[in-house]
C-alpha cells in the first residue's frame, strides 16, 4: 500500500507476510531522493521516503522500491510518481 503527500513523502506499508531484507529506494528520472539506507521491513511495518524537486513530476520519472526475500532473490517494484 502506497500513501503519497503534498510534501513529497511517500509511505509504503508491507501488508507481506515475511520480512524483506535490504529494502532500498533509487529514484529514475530527475529530482532529488532523500537518503535510503538499506533495511529491513517486517510485515505491517511502514518505510518512508521524501522526494524533493519539480523534476519528480516529469511524466518518465519513477521511483523504485528494491529489496531482497529471505532466499536472497532481489525483486524491484516501479512506483509511478
């Protein structure tokens, strides 16, 4: 579940039943991204990230959650801005 606000913060909440390890946000497209420093995310737990600059409006620019299962497999999910 993504929450958006006018402040540029966006909130994803794991609704997973498992913990994802290294959870990491990297931003494509223009804009500036606050720090995202790996973690781990445990189910019903929310993970918060700010987005600065009008660049982040471009109708290409995309914001992407990357993390790992506990098998090690790496999966990404695209976040239209």
């Amino acid at each position: 579940m993504v929450r958006r606000s006018l402040s540029g913060a966006i909130e994803v909440e794991h609704r997973g039943a498992t913990a994802l390890f290294s959870v990491r946000f990297a931003l494509a497209g223009g804009g500036l991204l606050g720090l995202s420093l790996p973690r781990t995310v445990l189910p019903g737990e929310r993970i918060r990230v700010v987005l600065r600059g009008s660049p982040v409006d471009a109708p290409d620019a995309m914001l992407v959650m990357r993390w790992f299962q506990p098998d090690g497999t790496e999966l990404l999910w695209p976040i239209a801005l």
